[in-house]
C-alpha cells in the first residue's frame, strides 16, 4: 500500500472498530463473519501484491499459511501454545 493511503486507511479501519463497539451483541454477531471476510479480501490483496504470478489457489493456500501464522502467535501470547 502507498504511504500517501496509510493514514486514509487507518482511518477508515479506525472508524470500523469504533463503529464495531457501539454495535448490539446480537448485530455483532451477524458482522462478525463479515469484518472476517473483508479482512481476507484486505489480505488476498496484499497477497496477490506480493505474488503477481499466484494462481487463485497458491493465493488461498497462503492465506490459510497467513491466518495459521496469526493463530498461532495468539496462542503463543494466550500461553497456550508452547514455544520449544
């Protein structure tokens, strides 16, 4: 992403979570899987950035290889996951 967005997009990702925290338990629930979703959009894209000759495939693949990586660090931090 170009410098000149990165404030716009902090923004915007700013507005959403605060947006986010006055939303009722019960909508909550149903944006849940939709922020879920536009997150994997944000990172297919980064993806695709990345690795202009990926099929759609690889581009999932890695993001399943992404998504277990950011697991796995909460889980380190939760102390549920042990580092050998």
């Amino acid at each position: 992403m170009s410098t000149d967005f990165q404030p716009l997009s902090a923004a915007l990702y700013r507005d959403r979570v605060l947006r986010a925290r006055r939303t009722p338990p019960e909508e909550r629930i149903v944006q849940g899987p939709l922020m879920f979703d536009f997150a994997c959009a944000i990172l297919m894209a980064g993806l695709h950035s990345e690795n202009r000759n990926a099929t759609e495939n690889e581009l999932r693949q890695l993001l399943r290889q992404r998504l277990a990586l950011v697991r796995n660090l909460d889980e380190i931090r939760a102390g549920v996951l042990k580092i050998n």
